[in-house]
C-alpha cells in the first residue's frame, strides 16, 4: 500500500497530532514511551497558555487535554505525573463530535500496551551474537527472556554454550 502524507504533517507543528498516525489507509496505532510530563506555555492559535505537556522518547511531544489526562492515568496506573516517566502508551485516531463536526482527534488507550516478543531460535539474526554474549558472561538466560521468547529446544541449546 501507498503511504501518504496528511496535508498537517507540511505545517511543521511541534507537537504530535492525529495526522501522524495517517498514512493514507486506516490510521496506525503507536506505542510510544513517556519521557516526562510538565506544564509550559504553548502556542495555541493566536495566544500562547500553559498546557501539560507529555514528551515521548523518539517522538514529538504531545499536549495533553483532560481526556488523555485520565487515559494516561488508567494506563500508567499512577495519576502522578512522576510516575509515568518510562512507561508505555498506545496512541491511536479516533474521530470525535467537536464544534460542531466530526474530526480526528489523537487518542491515549486506558490500557497498556501489550508487546510481543519475538523468539529467538537457531534461524533468528541475532542467535550467534546471544550465544557469543553468554560465552563471553557478557549476558545471563535471564535476560535475554526479558527480550525474547525462548522455546525449551532454544533455551536447551543456549545452555549447552554455556
């Protein structure tokens, strides 16, 4: 599929927007990662006011409204904003009633994101390099777990190296 760029994604605007998450089919979902929340001036139209505002590792910041508050409150567990610092987040579209229209609004889910693992076995690219790092104690079994899902076959043979 052909991705396209939504027409606000030329305006440059220093926050992240529902138009991010458009690439021409139905809007993506991304988990991002909370580096920290604070309250500073944003420009909003014509005038500048005080917004939280949530910064996201990789990404660009996102102001927060009383909705997303509350989401990201549920997500996190915790409605401190110090808290949240390193936790995960689902972004998303969805269309919300808004002065009058229907429009894209970018959404937080109240749930955190669940993310799968990827299995490493023989066939997988970073096999060899998981076996040199436990040869070399550079690594623990325990660890790796924390990265990837290991079949007992896998887990078998990465104990034989060591």
């Amino acid at each position: 599929m052909e991705t396209k760029t939504h027409y606000k994604k030329l305006r440059n605007p220093n926050y992240i927007g529902s138009y991010e998450l458009m690439t021409g089919g139905e809007p993506i979902e991304l988990v991002v990662v909370i580096e920290k929340a604070i309250k500073e001036m944003v420009q909003n139209g014509d005038k500048k006011e005080e917004a939280m505002v949530v910064y996201l590792i990789g990404h660009k910041p996102m102001i927060v409204n009383s909705t997303n508050a509350k989401a990201i409150t549920s997500a996190t567990g915790s409605p401190y904003i110090e808290d949240w610092t390193g936790k995960k987040l689902t972004l998303y579209v969805a269309r919300i009633k808004a002065f009058g229209e229907t429009v894209d609004a970018l959404r937080v889910k109240k749930e955190t994101p669940v993310l799968t693992l990827p299995e490493l076995n023989p066939q997988h690219p970073k096999w060899v390099d998981a076996k040199k790092a436990l040869l070399a104690k550079n690594t623990t079994l325990d660890a790796i777990r924390k990265s990837y899902i290991l079949s007992k076959e896998s887990e078998n043979e990465l104990v034989k190296t060591v």
